[in-house]
C-alpha cells in the first residue's frame, strides 16, 4: 500500500507528538527518542538505574545489560519486523538476511578536493557508498544513481525509532525504492543500514581526532593504527546506539514476561557491545571505516576542522554527523 503526503504527515505529526508527551513525564527512554540536545550520557546513567531490563513510557521494553542484550540480539523469537503502521513498513529498509557483506579491497579516491570543504558530505559518506557498491558489483553505470540512494536512505536507521519530518520520510521511501531496482533484497541491509553505520563511524572518528590536530597527524603517519582507534571509538561512541526488536512469541527476559508482540530496545552503549548486534555487516563497517578514515589522514595530514559540525535532527539511534567542514592547510598555504 502506497500512502499519499496527508497520510504520512498525519502519521508522523501523532508519533512525534506522542513522543513528545512521553519525555515530558521524565522517562529517559522517552527523552531519548525526543532527540532534542539531551545529555546522551546522563541519560545512559538513568536508563542503568531503572535496572537490566525496564518497560519504558512509550511501551517496549529497554535493556542495558551486556548478558541480556546479547540474548536479544541473538534469540530467533525476536525479530526486527516493523509494524504494519510504522512510516517505513511498505519498503521494508532492512529485510532479514542469512547473507554475510564482503570486505571491499579497492581503493578510495581523493581527489578534486580544494583547500576548503565538508569532510562527511563531500569525502566519508560518498567513498563508503563507493566501497559498498565495490562489495555488491554495482555497474560503474549505475555507481552514481546507487551513491544517491544510499546517503538518502541514511535516515531509514534513525526512522525506525523517531519520527522523521514528511520530507525526509518520503526521501528515504524513494531512495529505498530506487535501491531495490539496483541491488537485491538481501543486499538491502548493507546499502542502508550498512552504510549508514559505517559512514557515521568514520564521521565521529575523525571528528575527534581532528579536535587534537596531533592525533590527526600521528594516523597520517601511522594509518595501520587506525584499527586500535576505532575499537575506542565503537566502545564510547557506537555508531548504532538503539536496537530495537519486537517478540514473535510469550517469553522470559531477565525476569519479566514479555508478550508477543512487545518491543524490546537495547541501549548498546550502556550494554557495552559496539556491533555485535549487527554481526552480518560488522566487519564490513569497521574495515570499511577504517580504510576510508586512514586513506582521508594521508592524504590530508594538515587537516584541521573549519566551521561547526553538525548532527543529523531526531536521530537518537546513530547521533550523525552531517556536516563536518574542514580546511586543508597545505593547500590553503599553495594559495
């Protein structure tokens, strides 16, 4: 089923508003999916408080605790199946697989770049799409097409738990349309979610390491140590922060009765476990991020931030960053 803009808008105006109420009664569930500036880590503290495993204002069930997040993430009686009503269930961005994404090997090319511009926009989430379509054998005819549809989807992973504006909605409808007349379903996940993860680890990578210009220097000159950083990376700041899945059947976690039918969230940063709830593109996003960040630092050792950066609204999921302008200090010197 199609939904016409007014169906949409409605939809999204009740669940934003919904939300909304929630956060205001206090529940840090609730005001995370408000994504509004809040203290991500207070908020953390918080949801550790009300225990390993708490029902939240809004309705599923939040856990924070590494061993029950990993029976989450792992047990087949809980799937990641929208909800016929969810904004995105007719396009179904990330569909179940049993294929694992290859590593891509290729290169990552940086030229055509000027003293000035925005490391995430023009270099990160390009060259990750890039390898994504190396990985999956994208047609050098349709590269472009694939790359647009890619970083319009990006949003789906947000979406799934906060309701995008109508624009940005029906944006990644169309790109998760456009996607599936390019690659097949099972490659769905890696052009989405995939991607998205991927492109945001990086992004948040780089932005702490050019906040110490030293640090940024020192991967230029020894990009094999990118690998260590990112692991340090992905424990404080996961690119995926919520996971959500819904139960299939009655069952037991941590001591409460769960229904089929209820959602259960993990909150992988309090639970502590970077991306093994993603196990099928885990290895894509950490090797694909790091051969991108390490490729950006020796290519551009005097690299230094040049402006603001700028996170992606209501995204409580990935805390993206969209913008990130930069100023190449050797070039700048040139001219």
């Amino acid at each position: 089923m199609t939904r016409t803009d007014s169906d949409l808008g409605r939809l999204l105006l009740t669940e934003r508003g919904m939300q909304f109420l929630f956060a205001h009664g206090g529940d840090p569930y609730a005001v995370l999916l408000r994504a509004e500036d809040e203290d991500n880590q207070e908020i953390v503290e918080r949801i550790k408080q009300r225990g390993r495993i708490y029902r939240s204002r809004p309705g599923p069930w939040v856990v924070s605790a590494s061993e029950l997040a990993e029976r989450v993430l792992t047990d087949p009686r809980l799937g990641t199946e929208l909800p016929s009503s969810h904004v995105l269930a007719d396009v179904e961005p990330f569909p179940a697989t049993d294929w694992t994404a290859p590593v891509p090997t290729g290169g990552v090319p940086l030229d055509g770049f000027g003293p000035r511009f925005d490391l995430v926009r023009d270099v990160l989430r390009p060259a990750v799409a890039g390898l994504a379509a190396q990985a999956l054998t994208v047609s050098g005819a349709d590269l472009a097409t694939y790359t647009r549809h890619v970083i319009a989807a990006g949003p789906a992973v947000d979406a799934t738990l906060c309701a995008p504006r109508l624009a940005d909605a029906r944006a990644v409808i169309d790109a998760c349309a456009g996607l599936r007349k390019l690659v097949p379903d099972s490659a769905l996940s890696l052009s989405v979610l995939g991607v998205e993860l991927t492109a945001t680890l990086a992004a948040e990578a780089a932005h702490l390491l050019l906040a110490d210009r030293v640090r940024w220097r020192a991967l230029s000159t020894d990009p094999v140590a990118v690998g260590a950083l990112l692991d340090g990376v992905l424990a404080e700041y996961p690119p995926m922060r919520l996971d959500r899945r819904v139960a299939r059947e009655d069952l037991d976690l941590g001591g409460e009765a769960i229904a089929a039918g209820d959602e259960v969230v993990v909150h992988i940063g309090a639970a502590g476990i970077g991306l093994r709830g993603v196990p099928r593109i885990a290895a894509f996003t950490r090797e694909v991020a790091a051969t991108v960040l390490a490729a950006v630092a020796v290519r551009f050792p005097e690299l230094r931030l040049d402006g603001a950066p700028v996170r992606r609204l209501r995204a409580p999921v990935t805390g993206a960053l969209i913008r990130l302008p930069v100023a190449d200090a050797n070039s700048l010197a040139a001219h």
